[in-house]
C-alpha cells in the first residue's frame, strides 16, 4: 500500500522506512527541506515540507492509504511538543481523514501514562484526537530504545565509572531496538482496523535494571564495572537553581524543562504502570523481537556497528 511517513529522518523513522520498503510498501518520506534520508530506494518518495511551518506542506504527496507518525519533539519544551507532538500530528490526521485512510500508526511513549511532563500532555493531546477521529489507528506506546541507554559508552571506555541513580536498582525497563520496533510497527499496518486501540510494546526480557545495564556495558567494553551513585533528586535541585534565570530567559525555561525530563527518566520505570497495586509491573509489560541490549552493547564495543547518534538525547 501508499504510505505517507512523518518523522522519516528520526531514529525511529528511519528504521520504519527501511521496514516499509523491505515488506514492499510505496512510501512517501516527509523530511524537512535539508535533512537526508538513510533509505532512498525506488519504493521512496521523499517529499521535502516542513510540516510545523508550510500550509502548503501535503500539496507534493499524492492520495495514501495509510499514515505511520514517528514525528516527535527533538528537545521536548513546552512549545516545541504542543507545535510537533500535537499540532503536525494534527495536520497529518487531517490529511489522513481526507485521503479515508485504512490505518494511522502513531509511535507514541510508555511514559504517557504518568503524564507530568509538557511533551507527555502533548502526546496525550494528540492521542484522544485519534480516538475521536472516524480514522481506524494504532497507537504504540513503546518502552526505552536501545538509542537511550548508550549514553555512558565512552565513559565507560574511558574507564570511568558507570553513573546510577541511588542503588542503580530502582527503576527498570524492557529495551528494545529500533529495528524490532520498526518491525512491530509496520505489522500493524496488515491487521484490520476498526476504531482506535493501543498497543504497549517492548523488547525481549527480562526487564533490566540501570545496575544490570552497568554490568553488561562494562562487560562489553571489557572493563571493570565501577559505579558512581548520584543523589536521585540532583535534577530537582539544579532545577531549583535555574527556575528563577527562567523566567527572564527561555533558553533557561528550556533547560527546566530538560532537568524535569531527566529527573523523570531518572526515577520512573517505563514498564506498565498497575494503577490497583500503584507498582510497575514487568509481568504486564508486553515483547517483542529479538534483539539484545547485551548483544548491541558488543556489535558497539567490537565495532560490527557504530554508535547511534544521539543528537538532543545526550543526558551524561
Ligand atoms: N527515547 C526513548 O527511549 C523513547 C522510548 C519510547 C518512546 N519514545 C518516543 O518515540 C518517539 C520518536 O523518537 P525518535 O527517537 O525516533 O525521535 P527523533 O530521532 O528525535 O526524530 C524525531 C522526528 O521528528 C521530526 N521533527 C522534530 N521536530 C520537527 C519539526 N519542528 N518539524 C518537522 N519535523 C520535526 C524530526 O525531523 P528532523 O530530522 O528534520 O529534525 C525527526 O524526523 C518520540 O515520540 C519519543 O517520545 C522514545
């Protein structure tokens, strides 16, 4: 089928292409003018638009069947999330009712539901506007990427010591690769559609913990895993420092904004959140695929792949 792609160039995106023309779809790719694709084969279309800015941006895309949205905030500030995450999805809805798509796919996050955060809101937004749409979608809300927990690779390398939270053992997720992702995500696209539904995804198990990720990253890059503990409310307390710079400057608003993200991430589990027994729940957390962490952490360390880039993701 047709498909029209947004967020393309991501890292998501991009693996969501590949996926595409590999199981024989015709995608159109929206990229913003400038930004190159990794997958520019026959099957591509890419169509340069800036979908926050250009009111003319789906005039080049020819009628689709389908929609798949890996379109996301790269900084998460309030007014960036609200004009991605909400408003260009938005417009790709729109798009998507106009053409009578048989399929939306929204790539979403687990974390949505503990939404304390702006770019969480957003998503949320743009989810209930899906379940209000006559337009048949799938949302996925997915666990951590693999993209995420390489943060401490040249650290570690470097033989420093590994940086965990408290004990290193207070929160745990179930990682899973963008390749895998892709394929989950794509597969939804031959599964009829009738109305909205959701679907929780992660990657094989068992859940692992920042203490268990440590080990492995040590292991891989062959050296002793040493480990620093940092205070879990460090974010809280630098953000106490800024909020007043904030209010005069955005740049600082922003920068309150990346401290509460990270304090977040740095404290809660992105595994299914059981509201009766106020817990996460591996268990109910659901997989998929087969990639490792542990066996990206050695095709990183041997050099059978290079590191994703991580762009905006950096935290250490
Ligand atoms: N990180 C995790 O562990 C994790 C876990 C679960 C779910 N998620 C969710 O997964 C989603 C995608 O993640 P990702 O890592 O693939 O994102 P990403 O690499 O940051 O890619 C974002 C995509 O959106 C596009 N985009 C961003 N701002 C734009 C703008 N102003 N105008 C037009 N296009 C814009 C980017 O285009 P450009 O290339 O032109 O910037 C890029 O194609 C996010 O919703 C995230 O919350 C993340």
């Amino acid at each position: 089928m047709r498909v029209l792609l947004a967020g393309a160039t991501g890292y998501i995106g991009q693996a969501v292409l590949k996926e595409l023309a590999a199981k024989g779809h015709e995608v159109i790719a929206l990229a913003r003018p400038g930004h190159t694709l990794v997958e520019e084969t026959q099957a591509v279309t890419v169509v340069e638009a800036d979908i926050t800015m250009d009111t003319e941006w789906d005039s080049q895309v020819p009628p689709v069947q389908a929609v798949v949205s890996c379109l996301a905030s790269r900084t998460g500030a309030p007014d960036d999330a609200i004009r991605v995450d909400f408003e260009a999805n938005q417009r790709l809805l729109a798009r998507a009712e106009r053409d009578g798509v048989a399929h939306f796919v929204l790539l979403s996050a687990i974390c949505v539901q503990k939404p304390v955060l702006a770019f969480q809101q957003a998503k949320l937004q743009f989810e209930s506007a899906l379940y209000d749409s006559p337009v048949p979608a799938t949302v996925i809300r997915a666990t951590a990427f693999f993209r995420s927990l390489v943060g401490q690779l040249a650290r570690v390398q470097a033989g420093k010591p590994f940086l965990v939270f408290g004990s290193g053992e207070g929160t745990a997720c179930k990682p899973i690769s963008d390749r895998d992702l892709a394929r989950f995500m794509v597969a939804q696209l031959d599964e009829p559609r009738e109305g909205t539904v959701q679907r929780i995804i992660g990657g094989p198990g068992p859940a692992i913990t920042p203490l268990a990720q440590a080990k492995m990253l040590c292991d891989a890059a062959g050296q002793p895993c040493r480990l620093r503990s940092l205070p879990i409310n460090m974010f809280t307390w630098l953000r106490w420092v800024i909020t007043p710079l904030a209010l005069f400057s955005q740049r600082m608003a922003e920068r309150a904004e990346f401290l509460r993200i990270a304090q977040f991430y740095a404290s809660e589990s992105m595994l299914v959140w059981d509201e009766a027994t106020q817990c996460y729940d591996a268990d109910a957390t659901p997989e998929f695929g087969e990639d490792t962490l542990e066996d990206f952490y050695h095709a990183i360390c041997t050099g059978g792949r290079p590191p994703p880039d991580r762009r905006e993701h950096s935290l250490f």
